[in-house]
C-alpha cells in the first residue's frame, strides 16, 4: 500500500533526483526516494553492535579476498608481529 506525504528537500538533492529519473534509471522522484530509504534500511539493519557479528563480517570479507592476498599464518612469529605492532600503536 501507498502513501501519499510531502517532503521537502534541499535543492541539490532535488535536482540530483529528477536528473535520475530524466536519465531513466528511476521511473518517478517517488521511486529515487523510496530507493534510498530502502537503502539505508538495508544499511542500518546489516549493520550491528554485537562485536561477534563484527567480526564475522570481516571474515566473510576477507574469506572472499583472492588466495594471493590472505597473509600466510606462521604461528609464533605472527604473534610476535602482532604484539610488536599492537606495543607501538600504545607507545603512539
């Protein structure tokens, strides 16, 4: 179901909308509007702050990254970096 409400918006983005539509990639400013809150929907509910789902995220992501951009795990010398760094960055 539709419906009908009135919104002001900014100039810009006005015009950026109805340049959208002239090109056809929108049917109507209806639609460029209802795109971007279903965007930013999708955003905001993909989005959490449950540091578990975080990082779950990121590994998905760097899952999908090409084999020859993984870094190699070599055990104790990895730990070794890892703490080096992580001793500069609080020396910072």
């Amino acid at each position: 179901m539709n419906v009908k409400t009135t919104i002001s918006l900014p100039d810009h983005v006005l015009h950026y909308a109805e340049r959208l539509v002239e090109e056809g990639r929108y049917t109507s400013l209806d639609s460029v509007v209802a795109a971007g809150i279903e965007d930013m929907m999708r955003n905001h509910e993909s989005k959490t702050d449950d540091p578990l789902t975080g990082m779950a995220d990121e590994l998905r992501r760097r899952m999908a990254l090409p084999r020859d951009q993984w870094v190699a795990w070599d055990g104790d010398a990895m730990i070794e970096r890892i703490t080096r760094k992580s001793a500069e960055d609080r020396g910072r």
